[in-house]
C-alpha cells in the first residue's frame, strides 16, 4: 500500500510530526508485521525521526542546522541561492525505514517522525509505503 502525505510547511524552515498520518495509513493498510517506508522526493527536504514529547528538542535541532549551515554564505556556488537548503537536506536524509509489529509502528517511547523543510513555505510530498512481511 502507497499514499501520498502532501504537506504545506509555513516558512523557510519548518519542521512537522508526520508521525499520525503515518499511524493513519498504516491503521488503513490492516498490516499487523512488516515495514514502513517514509521518503520524501524533494532535494530540500528531509524526514528523520527525533524527540517528540519535547518541542524544544526541535528548536535546538533547527538552531544548531542554522548555526552550522548558514543561509548565506560568499563561497555558495549554487545559482538559485538555496545551497543551505540541499546541504541540510542532504546530510538528514530523504527516507527512513519504521518496522511494524502488532500493528504499531515500532517508534520509541519519545520518538516520533518528522517532515524537515529547508526551503519554504511550501507544498511538500511525502510517500507512505507499507509492506506487510511475506512469510
């Protein structure tokens, strides 16, 4: 089973818990065992998965990425002025495997998903997939 997530971030940086449209679609699926893709087809964007209960966990992940990865900078080659936004996108990641067990993803006490937008606002798609094990 596949389903497309499209989510509309608020501004150049932007983090949102995906974590319960997951939860909806693999509850959708009727998948007990097997595994869940979460990938998302833009190169300014990622998806991880991090603290959930704490927002200021979020907080400091976006301000250490800004600290260590500045919007601007004079040696950026990029024309469309976004290097920021690809270096970011590209040392996070644009996939993550979650398994499920008993119909429940596999997460954490505290952990959760998350949609990480570099370049907004924008519309973002994000790609559900579930594979049920095949025994």
């Amino acid at each position: 089973m596949k389903e497309i997530l499209r989510i509309r971030t608020t501004k150049r940086t932007s983090i949102v818990n995906i974590t319960p449209y997951i939860r909806e679609i693999l509850k959708r699926s009727g998948v007990r065992e097997g595994l869940c893709l979460v990938y998302v087809p833009h190169t300014t964007a990622s998806v991880f998965i991090n603290e959930g209960a704490d927002p200021d966990v979020l907080k400091d992940i976006v301000y250490t990425l800004e600290k260590l990865i500045p919007w601007e900078d004079p040696s950026y080659e990029h024309a469309e002025g976004n290097s920021a936004a690809h270096i970011k996108s590209a040392i996070i990641g644009n996939s993550r495997i979650v398994p499920i067990s008993e119909g429940n993803l596999l997460l954490g006490t505290w952990e959760s998903v998350f949609l990480a937008e570099f370049d907004g606002p924008r519309e973002r798609k994000v790609v559900v997939k579930i594979f049920p094990d095949v025994d």
